[in-house]
C-alpha cells in the first residue's frame, strides 16, 4: 500500500461492526414496547451507549466547526490573537455550551453550572499536567518557563471577578440561589474581557 491508499475493511472495523451488530440485536430483543418498563441491568447499558454516541456526535461537529472557522480566519486574513479569542474559543466551547443549556432547561441547574466549572477545570488541570509532562518527557527538562500573554493575565482576572461575585451573590447575599441577574452580568463581563484583551493586544 502507498501512503495515498484507504483501507476501509481491517480486524478493526470487523470487531467494530460486530460489537455494533450484537448490540443493536440487544436492544432490539429485550427494549419494552409501549409504556413498559426497563430492568436496570438493560437500561444502564443503553443509556450510557446513548451517552457515547451523542457526546461523540457533538465533539465531531464541534471539531468540523473550528476548523471551518480556522479556514475561514486565514482567507480572510483574520490575526490569529483575535481568531484564538473569539471565534475559535467559542467553537472549542459548543459542545458544552449545548449540553449545559440542554441540562438546564431540563431542571438540571445543578448539573448544568456543575458541568460549567468542572469541563474548564479539567482541561486546566488534566489538560497543563499532562502537556508538561510529555514536554519533560520529550525535553528532559526539570524546568520549562512559561510567559504569560496579556490576553491570559486578562482571562485570570475576569475568572476571578467571575467566580467572586458568584460567591457573593450566590452564597453571601442570597443564601445558596443565584439571581437570574448573575447571568446578564457574565454576559456583559465576558463582552468587556474580550474589548479589553483585543484592546491589551492592539497596544502591546
């Protein structure tokens, strides 16, 4: 085979195909017609399938979308500081964003504003920790220094103001609800951070 050659049919794909196969045989055998009910030990299985299949569904779309943004920003010769800020943030954020407003407006508030911090928490923590240790892997460096941009100092600051008046008005004032009003106020702060990171990067 040369480099240019697809190879559609592989042990792979076999496995793939029959585990699908036997799957969907499954479901189609012991799923309840009407209004039946589910045992648990069928039900755990399908739902988490399901979850599988939708999140893998949404991350494929999101992917193709940055992309398309990407090219967009090249032809039309957009600078990639206000591409990173903008529009390619926003499509790395889709996926969330879908699932945390398709969770609230479900009743899962909880989950929904759990999710907000705990998606960008991980790729945070998860995400610099094992970047660093395959760049120390690669490098075998015990140190590797780090310069912060203006626009990442900036995203610091708005996160802890964020963060901040969440507390406040959340647990301090309103005793454990937040407002609805929090939720314009991250809005218009999430707009003066991005004039104010465009604005940092025009001047630096």
């Amino acid at each position: 085979y040369t480099s240019f050659d697809v190879i559609l049919w592989g042990w792979k794909m076999g496995i793939f195909v029959a585990c699908t196969s036997i799957g969907g045989v499954m479901i189609l055998r012991y799923a309840p017609g009407g209004d039946g009910t589910m045992a648990a030990v069928l039900a755990v299985p399908i739902a988490l399938y399901g979850f599988v299949i939708a999140a893998t569904w949404i991350d494929w779309i999101a992917d193709k979308l940055v992309s398309l943004l990407g090219f967009l920003g090249v032809v039309l010769r957009i600078p990639n500081y206000i591409m990173g800020l903008t529009v390619l943030a926003w499509g790395n954020s889709m996926a969330d964003l879908s699932a945390n407003v398709t969770m609230a407006r479900k009743g899962l508030a909880n989950m929904a504003i759990t999710a907000c911090f705990a998606g960008p928490l991980f790729n945070i923590l998860v995400g610099c920790g094992a970047g660093f240790g395959v760049l120390r892997n690669v490098t075998q460096n015990e140190f590797n220094y780090v310069t912060l941009t203006p626009a990442i100092n900036t995203g610091f600051l708005f996160c802890f103001i964020n963060c901040g008046m969440l507390l406040v008005s959340g647990l301090v004032i309103n005793k454990g609800v937040i407002p609805a009003g929090h939720g314009y106020f991250a809005l218009a702060l999430y707009f003066v951070y991005i004039f104010t990171s465009l604005l940092l990067q025009f001047l630096s």
